[in-house]
DNA sequence: ACCAGTCTTGACTGATCAGTCAACTATTAT
DNA sequence: ATAATAGTTGACTGATCAGTCAAGACTGGT
C-alpha cells in the first residue's frame, strides 16, 4: 500500500546506528537466539586459551594461579576502555533472564558445565600429587566456580578489580591447599 | 486542552492491572528510589532475623550454619511458591543495573556492608576460641560472603535449590575450619 | 541477458516503559 | 462549613523495544 512513496522522509524513529537492524533477522530468528550464539563465539574463542593455561603440563594449583591471573588482568584492560568491570557475561545475563528465556539459560549451563571440566581436572591432579585433599573433585571444582563467580559479580557491583587479587587467598582456602604447597603468585 | 472530553472512553492503553500507576510518583520520584527503597525496607525485615541467627549466645561456626540453613529453606519455601528460585535480590538487580543507576548501586553495597559484619564479627570470635584461623577477619568475611553470592547466582540460573546445601561444606573450607571442629550440619 | 539465490534496507507495527499532568476525591484542622 | 492538605486517577507523551515486511541490490551460474 504505497510504501514506494514514503522513501523520502528522512528515517525519523530510528537513530544512525539503528537503521540496519533489518538483515539481522535473516540471520538469527530472534534476540535470544543471538544471545546464545553470542556466547557461544565467544566459548570458542577462549577456548585454545583455557586449554592453554590449563594444560597438564602445567603444574594444577599454578593452573588456577594463572587463569585467575589472566582473568584479571583481562577485566582490568576492559575497564580502563570503557570505565566498568564487565564481570562475567554469562552471570550477568543469566542472572537477568534465566526464568524467562530457557535457550539462553541451557546454554549458560552448557558452557559452564565445559569451564568446570577445567577445573575439575586441575583438581584431581592436585589430588593424585597429594597436593590437596579432594575426594570429590566434581563437587569441589563447582565449589570453587561458584566462588568465583560470586567474586566476579561483586567486583563488577563495586566496580572494583582489586577484589579479584584477593581472590587467589580464598581459592586456595577453597581447594584445601597444602599451606607449604601454596602456589606463589 | 479539554481532557474532561476524554474520560468516557474506556482506558484502551492501559491494562487492568497499570491503571493506578499515576500515584506512585506522588510517593517516589523514580523507579530507581523505589527500588532503592524497596531493598531498605527488606533490609529492615530481616534485620531482627538476623541479629538472631547471628547472636553472640550462639558459637560463632554454628551462626554461618544457621544462616545457610534458613536461606536455604526460605528460597525453597519460595521457589515453590513461585516456581523459580529467586536468589538474592540485591545480586540480581545490582548486576542489571549497577552500571547504570549509582543510586541503586550504593545501597547495594551500604546492605552488603551491613551483612558482612555479621560475618565479620562470627569469624573474629571463631578466630579468637581457636576454631578457624583468621588474621583479616574482614577480608575472611569479605571472601565469603563473594562465595555464598556466586553460590546463590548459580542456584538460580540453574533452578536448584540443592546447591545451597553443597555450600557449607565450601563455606567450612572458606573459613578455613580445623577438622575436628566443624560444626555438624 | 536473465534468472535464482543470497543478502540488505528502512519504514512499519504494536507493545511496553518511565514519567507527567490536570482534574478529581478524601481527610484533616480550624 | 470551609479551606487547606494529602492522596488518587487515568489519559497522555515520547522513547525504546522486538520483530515484520515488501522492495530492492548484489552475486554467481547459464
């Protein structure tokens, strides 16, 4: 009906950055599924990293030591572009929609049940060195993913990297680190 | 500009449930101090709560067991009221909107601050009988207070209130609890 | 040249959101 | 009784949001 004949107006309900939105959907069929894949891309793309720092051939407390390390100072260069501490995406979208959007949440769940993998592994290794005492290194490793998270989002709350740094302490509480086994940071 | 005409017609653009709105900003001036308002009054509820299950007549390592437990049991009592768990608020709405909104954000952090004394003042009594060691009381208190947060994040997003009950034995850890005197659930 | 498939465009819809407002009603003090 | 004060109402604004759509542009194959 006559759309031909609105092409002159200026765009008027819709900013500069805005105007292209259109071609989006040819692509992802909502926002939600962007979410997912969102983070999906970018699981991928620390993955060589994560593997990485958590080699085998690396000692498996200085596993934690350099992941924790690199996290921060990760979070600290992204703070100084753009003035606040992102913490962890996934927290913070999860926590946000995780009752009302079931794809984005089991996607969540997906890739943290991966990053546990990491510290599951680490932890059984430490515990075959004798390192530290873990019977149930599953149980231990969502643990101590679960404390970091909660440290990752109070950062980001308080706008704080520092909070990360002591961390590290808590961690090795956490792991039931050895004291003359403690990794030096 | 004659609004007397208008109120014959039914209210089409409000829903039942919206149309008193109008006199909420008669009390608040904006969403935000609502909100800001609303984690007060909450704060103010649980207040005696807290003085209770943190009482100087109760040994400090019990205090942090009582306290798990009656979260636990309150989200529970909640999660099946309203079919999902609803973790902490402050949490949840400071990681949504601590970048946005300083207001919101500063009374997040003025309750955490409140709550972490609780802690603060089990671990330095826990420290003092010899149960725990603990030279920073407040950064012990600081360190897990992060970890119940990320523990309560993650019960949410992944709707079980179970984990909270695999956190004590974290938390016991965090603490930094000799074997022999942890206190039994 | 022309056709089919791939991709882009921006105006459009309809919903919802935070917030405003002038007119109205209820309460209280005098 | 009356006047001031406190509180209520719902239509309204303007912004933003997720999502649609028909029209067109770009591509490679024949």
């Amino acid at each position: 009906m006559g759309k031909q004949l609105r092409h002159h107006f200026g765009g008027g309900d819709l900013r500069a950055g805005r105007r292209k939105k259109g071609s989006f959907y040819y692509f992802f069929k909502s926002k939600s599924e962007l979410t997912a894949a969102a983070l999906e891309a970018e699981w991928n793309k620390n993955k060589a990293n994560m593997d990485a720092l958590f080699s085998p051939t690396v000692p498996p407390l200085e596993r934690f030591d350099r992941y924790f390390d690199y996290v921060h100072d990760h979070l600290a260069e992204l703070q100084e572009k753009c003035g606040s501490i992102l913490g962890c995406p996934m927290l913070s979208i999860g926590s946000e929609v995780s009752t009302q959007d079931q794809g984005v949440r089991a996607t969540v769940e997906r890739i943290w049940d991966r990053k546990i993998k990491y510290f599951e592994s680490a932890i059984r290794d430490a515990h075959a060195q004798g390192l530290i005492v873990a019977p149930d290194p599953q149980a231990k490793a969502r643990a101590l993913f679960a404390c970091y998270h909660g440290t990752l989002a109070q950062a980001r709350i308080q706008n704080d990297v520092e909070l990360l740094r002591d961390f590290k302490q808590a961690a090795m509480d956490v792991l039931g680190v050895k004291h003359e086994h403690a990794a030096s940071s």
